[in-house]
C-alpha cells in the first residue's frame, strides 16, 4: 500500500490502465497539456521502464508523420492480410545496418497523443486499428509491427464542454479517462470525482479509498524513482490479482443496476455500450488489489463509474430527450437539460442507486 499512496490520480490513471492492458484519456485546461505531457512521459520512462513516443496532432498530420514518430527499430512479425492503412510507416525514422540492410521496427511500448481530437479521421481510424489490431500492418512487405506486451495509449488533450471530438469507435475503447485540474483544492476534499461524504461508507474500505484515490493534484510526479518501480512481474501480478478479485452477486447486481440507470436517464443519449460495461467491471476489479483486497465492494463501482462512462456518455438535445415523444415543453425540457453533462449524469445514477449493505 505504501507504493500507491504514493501516487496521484494522474499516476494511478496510468497504473490502472497498465494493469487492465487498456487505454486511458487525459484532460487538461490548454495552459497545462505541455506541463502534463512532459509529467506523464518523465513517470512512465522513470516508473515502469518503458519507452514512450510522443505525437502531437494536427489536422495536416499525415498517417506517415504518424507512424515516423511511433515506430522504433526491431520486432517485425508475418501477417497474411496487412490493413490498407499500413503504408504509413513508409515515414519511419529507421535507420539502415551495417550491411545495408534495414532493421526490423517495432511500436513504442507507450503513445502519448497530444490533441489527438484534432487528428484526421484516417489518423484516429490507425489509432483505434492500434487498440484493436495491437499493431500496425505493412502493406509493402505483407507484414506486420507488433505492438509490446505492456501496449498503452494515452490522449492527452484540451478540456471541452461536450463530449471529445473524437470518433464514436475510438472513445467507446479507451478504457477510462481523467481531469486534471490545476486549481487548488482543500487538504480534506476527495479529488475523485465525488466527494466521499457523498456516498455511504463501507467498513474496512474508507481507510484505503482515502489513501488511494483522495490526493490533492500534483503535475509533478510525487514518488521518488529511485525507490519505487512498477517491474512487469510487479504488473503481472497485480493483473493476476485482478482476475482473481471475488465478486458478490449483491455487487454484480449493484453494477448492472448503475449501467441500467445510465442507459435510462433523462440526459443521456448514447455512450453507454457493451465494451463499456465491460470496462466497468474490469476497472473495478484492477481496483481492489490497489486496496489491498481480493474482493470488490459497491464503493470501488462508485469509484470506477465517473472514470469508466464520463468520457463516454453523451448528452441528448431538447428534441431528443424522451419526454418530447409525449408531448412535453421543448423550452422546459431545454431549462432541465442546461447545465447536464455526463459528469451530472453519472453522480444523479450514483444517488439514485441504492448499494448493497
């Protein structure tokens, strides 16, 4: 426990979506993307080891500027049916050997992509061939860059008031997301996304959600490298772990209730997916080895819920809202929905569903 308390939320973001071997979204206020930018990549390279490349997007950016800056030397592996987006590692920086000949490339274990909502829709479909495909396909030579084992994919982008610009495709398979929020908060507030006095507590898990997730934001890293590092048989076994994690039918119950709520309030008008029922409950159980646990409670489903569909949940328009099919104020129902976003949404379904005691 004392490795995770040393972490903020930014870190444990990125620790989580290591074990799950998913991907996670970073927002920032635009002062802060270069300052956070440069704090992820500085904590992976010093925490886990791995190597990061970092992209910035453009609406120019090309799928061969793309794949220069994320394609390193070695790790080439036979594919029979290369993608026809494939061509876009012709930009590769590889540099020829000795003999001449050219050495096999590999990805980067982690992407940082800045402003990745302003990319090219070709650019973010390669992105989302990535997530899925765990690779690039080379069209030239019929074969195929693999990613790593450790794979990560973090967006790192500028806060909107709607839901990212990104395609539909894309947000549904990034695994969580999180705000970071510069601005100063006091020393006994939770910087969850809910305050923990508005939720009910549970004994033997208030000590460990203070110690994990109730930190005040830091840009820099605030463990000290030198003595803390996350090794792949460390990784391993916390995703061993994970898998492991008991699941009470009151739990499981509980969850499918939180997903059945969002999927029917008021506000929502898509976003709430199949994959992302299964994030749901994957972040829940990578949760509760963080707790020091083997088994998951309705506290650690209010913990994932807000990170899993708040990047995810779109809000409906006047004119979609249900109530309109029967015949209710277009500019009463406008007055209600002002001021609703996926955050709301969640925290309403949060209050609405009753945990298991």
């Amino acid at each position: 426990m004392d490795t995770f308390d040393s972490l903020d939320d930014i870190q444990l973001a990125l620790l989580l979506s290591l074990i799950a071997n998913q991907h996670c979204i970073l927002t920032t206020e635009p002062s802060h993307l270069n300052e956070l930018t440069t704090s992820v990549e500085a904590f992976i390279e010093s925490s886990f080891g791995l190597e990061v490349a970092t992209v910035s997007f453009e609406p120019e950016t090309s799928l061969d500027e793309f794949a220069g800056e994320v394609i390193r030397e070695g790790g080439f592996v036979s594919r029979k049916s290369p993608s026809n987006l494939a061509h876009a590692v012709a930009g590769a920086n590889i540099t020829r050997t000795i003999d001449g000949t050219l050495p096999s490339p590999r990805l980067a274990n982690v992407l940082l992509l800045k402003h990745l909502d302003r990319a090219s829709a070709q650019c973010q479909a390669q992105v989302l061939e990535l997530m899925i495909g765990k690779g690039i396909a080379l069209m030239t030579r019929r074969m195929g860059i693999r990613s790593p084992k450790r794979f990560l994919i973090v967006a790192v982008l500028e806060r909107s008031q709607g839901r990212v610009q990104l395609l539909p495709e894309l947000i549904d398979h990034f695994f969580i997301s999180h705000y970071y929020d510069s601005f100063p908060f006091d020393s006994g507030r939770s910087y969850s996304t809910y305050d923990s006095q508005d939720r009910p507590e549970e004994d033997g898990d208030n000590e460990s959600l203070s110690s994990v997730v109730r930190k005040a934001p830091s840009i820099s890293p605030s463990l000290d490298h030198g003595e803390v590092t996350f090794t792949e048989e460390y990784l391993d076994s916390l995703t061993l772990a994970a898998q492991r994690a008991f699941f009470h039918v009151e739990v499981k119950k509980y969850m499918m209730d939180i997903v059945s709520f969002l999927r029917l309030h008021r506000a929502t008008a898509r976003g709430v997916t199949p994959l992302a029922t299964r994030h749901f409950e994957l972040l829940v159980r990578c949760l509760a080895p963080l707790h020091n646990m083997t088994f998951v409670t309705p506290t650690l489903a209010q913990l994932a819920a807000p990170k899993v569909y708040a990047h995810r949940i779109e809000v409906c328009t006047p004119m979609e809202e249900r109530s309109m099919m029967w015949g209710s104020n277009e500019v009463a129902v406008e007055a209600w929905l002002k001021g609703a976003t996926s955050e709301t949404v969640v925290d309403d379904v949060l209050d609405m569903v009753k945990a298991p005691v």
